[in-house]
C-alpha cells in the first residue's frame, strides 16, 4: 500500500503533526514527551461530550496507590462493565491522555467504564504495569454494586493498552481469575519485530523504528522479558482458555502484524474473534476524535465496538 492510500482527514493531521512535533519535541526524552503531551491533553480535551458521572477513586496496587477513573452512562444502571488500558508504548498516557476516548466508549456502549493508571516505565518496567492492570480487574469484579454493573465484565485497551487487555485475560485465565466476558484489542503492541512486513512497510509513519526500539527497550529491558506470555502473549503455549475477542488493526500500521499473528493464534486455539483492519488507517486512529482531528472512521470503529459488545452481553445476560 502507498501511503497516498491514507485516508485524506489523517493524512493533514499527520502533516499537521510533522510540522509541530520537531518543535514540541526536540529530544527523545521521557520527562520532556511527558510535559509536552500533558499540555496537547489539556487542549485535546476541551468541551468533552457529557457522560453521567464520572468519579477518580485510589486503589491498593501492587506498588501502592493505583488511580482509577469510573466513568458512568447517563442512562440508570445497572450496566456492563468495561476496564480500559491506556496506550503509550507503556512509557506515556495517563488518566487524561484518553479522557475523550473513555467518554465516547461510555456513551457508546451504554457501559461503565473504568480507566486505569497504570505505572509507565522505564521507572517501573515490565512487569509493574501488568500487576496494576490484572489487579485494577480484580477490583472491579470484586466491586460490581459500587460500580452499578451487571457483573458483566469485558477489558479494553488500544495500543500498549491493548497489549495489557490481551494479557490481563490470559492472566485471568492461567490463574482462575476474575470471569472476564470479552475483550477488545485496538491495534495493540504485541509481538512486534523489525522482520515483519508492516513494520519494514509502515515504519516512518506516526511512528517509527527509533521509536519501537526506544519503546521496547524501556519496557523490556532484557529480550528475556519479550519472551514472558505475560509481557508479550504469542509466546502462551495455550490461549484457548481466554474470552472472545474483538481485534482492530490499521492498515498503515507497523503494529499491524503483530496483532493479526495473535489474531490467528486465537483462532487456532478456539477462540471466538471478530477481526477488522481499517484499510486507510494509520496508528492511534481512534483517539482522532476532537475538533481538526475527528475522523469520522474513528467514531465508526467505537459504535462497531459497541455493535459487539452488546452482542456479547445479550448472549450473557
């Protein structure tokens, strides 16, 4: 695919991005990314759409206080439960990061949702962020009156998140954890490598092979690490055990390949899977949301998560 082929709205935001990011980000530094993504966030986030409530609470995690956000349906409970895995290539994002996007999954899929902010390396590399996420869904399950849920419970993040969605359902599985109904997988970052055809194709665009280098290096540390089915769940021998699963991919992706070989492996293994690549899509699609930046595709894919969710949930209740 020529990357002509990218749908005409991203292509200005990614020429829009290439004018400023040298600027905003002269260096490849955690702390400067950090601060300058905090004030895109602040501006990102302006005059987001309603939900019911929301409420930010702490948890015990397994390094101390874990923050949560709960976002509630306008609509009177009780609802589905959904918690969600920030992206960030487990470097970046927080709570606010994707505010806008746990508010459109709310008012969506008529669920709650519950953003979790996780430890980030490489301050705490793998596997701090992966205890955080298997215990942020354990407090969940455990907590179904206070959240005003059904009991239905699905996991979903985009990108690392994604990654931490994947994982957090083997873990639950391996372990006979909290019962997880369903989870969806947007673009997520698993077993990514430098042979495969969207990375050799894609590279370069939204994000390039310094980057999944300098990503993959503060999470993992060791190559040892990369081959821990908790860290990257393509190496799991068996994952027959985990929910259905809803996998989106982005054609111009270099993330893609990964996630369709973790998508075959579920298959192989029995595993229900609803798969759709969004063919003129770049990486980290779905948060094109707001103002200059809101791709109609992006607010097709959310309703399509929310077409299978509710799918899944009738066929639970």
């Amino acid at each position: 695919m020529e990357a002509d082929e990218i749908d005409p709205n991203v292509q200005r935001i990614l020429a829009r991005r290439e004018r400023v990011e040298p600027i905003l980000m002269p260096v490849r530094s955690v702390r400067w990314i950090r601060l300058v993504m905090r004030g895109l966030n602040w501006v990102q986030n302006r005059n987001p759409p309603a939900v019911g409530a929301t409420t930010d609470l702490t948890i015990d995690g397994p390094g101390g206080d874990l923050p949560l956000r709960v976002y509630e349906p306008e609509a009177e409970g009780p609802h589905p439960t959904l918690v969600f895995f920030h992206g960030g290539g487990h470097v970046l994002g927080d709570l606010e990061s994707h505010d806008l996007l746990c508010r459109h999954l709310t008012r969506e899929t008529d669920c709650v949702v519950v953003a979790v902010e996780y430890r980030l390396a490489p301050e705490h590399p793998f596997p701090a962020n992966v205890e955080d996420a298997y215990r942020a869904t354990e407090w969940v399950a455990e907590h179904e009156e206070q959240l005003h849920s059904t009991g239905e419970l699905a996991v979903i993040g985009d990108s690392a998140g994604g990654a931490l969605a994947a994982v957090t359902s083997l873990m639950a599985a391996d372990r006979d954890g909290p019962e997880i109904d369903y989870q969806v997988l947007i673009y997520p970052g698993i077993n990514v490598r430098r042979e495969q055809d969207s990375v050799q194709e894609h590279a370069g665009i939204v994000l390039d092979e310094a980057d999944l280098e300098w990503f993959h290096d503060c999470y993992f540390g060791s190559d040892v690490h990369f081959r821990n089915p908790y860290a990257n769940p393509t190496m799991a021998c068996d994952v027959s055990g985990v929910p259905p699963a809803t996998v989106i991919t982005a054609g111009f992706d270099p993330l893609r390949d990964g996630a369709t070989g973790y998508v075959e492996q579920l298959i192989d293994d029995g595993v229900s899977v609803r798969y759709r690549n969004y063919e003129s899509m770049v990486h980290g699609f779905i948060t094109m949301l707001s103002g200059s930046e809101s791709v109609d595709v992006a607010h097709d894919a959310i309703r399509e998560i929310a077409d299978d969710l509710d799918d899944m949930f009738d066929g639970t209740s």
